[in-house]
C-alpha cells in the first residue's frame, strides 16, 4: 500500500515522469508478489473476487501509462478505494466464488 500511496500522490502533485513510473513499477511488482504468495497458498485464490480484483488491479495499473494524467490520478483514487472496500469486506464477499456461487476458505469448500 505505501508504493501506491506514493503512486497515487506523484500524480496528484505531478511530480516528474521518471518518478512516477519509477512507483509505477514498484507498485506493480509488490502487487504481483503479493499475488503470487495468494497463489502459492492455493490457486482457488483466482476463482475468488478478491483474485478478481487483484487482476483488475494489476491490468488497471498497465494502463495508467496510457492515460490522460488527470484521468490516471481518477484512476488511482478508484484504486485505492477499491483496494479498501476489498480488504475490509467480509470474508464472504472476499472468498466469494462467482462462477458456480460457492465460497472457498481455508481448503473447505462452503455452499
């Protein structure tokens, strides 16, 4: 969260395009670790919303290069709420399984 904040903030305040796409990258490989260590736990992780979110994430963060610098400062600050509202959520929306409806946590399968 500290490489997106500081991400998010070197758009706001504009800072130099080398800067920003320095934080790009790390945001995006502390993201992609973290999802790695989510899938060495389990692969299921990528059948729950919260590995959903994580990929969206992660192709969100690609684009951000592309865009219109007022629009990736919205883009990120779409980010961030989303990662908040994800990493506060119930376990049941979290481990949600959209395709088939059933929750996976832990090893158990919950219907």
């Amino acid at each position: 969260m500290l490489c997106a904040g500081v991400l998010t903030g070197s758009h706001v305040f504009d800072a130099d395009p080398a800067l920003q796409r320095w934080w790009l990258t790390l945001t995006a490989l502390t993201a992609a670790a973290l999802l790695f260590l989510d899938l060495h736990e389990s692969g299921v992780f990528l059948m729950q919303v919260r590995g959903y979110l994580v990929i969206a994430k992660l192709v969100a963060l690609g684009l951000l290069p592309r865009l219109d610098p007022a629009a990736a400062v919205w883009l990120l600050g779409a980010l961030m709420f989303v990662s908040v509202l994800s990493s506060h959520a119930p376990s049941r929306v979290r481990y949600h399984v959209p395709l088939g409806g059933a929750h996976f946590h832990g090893g158990r399968t919950k219907g």
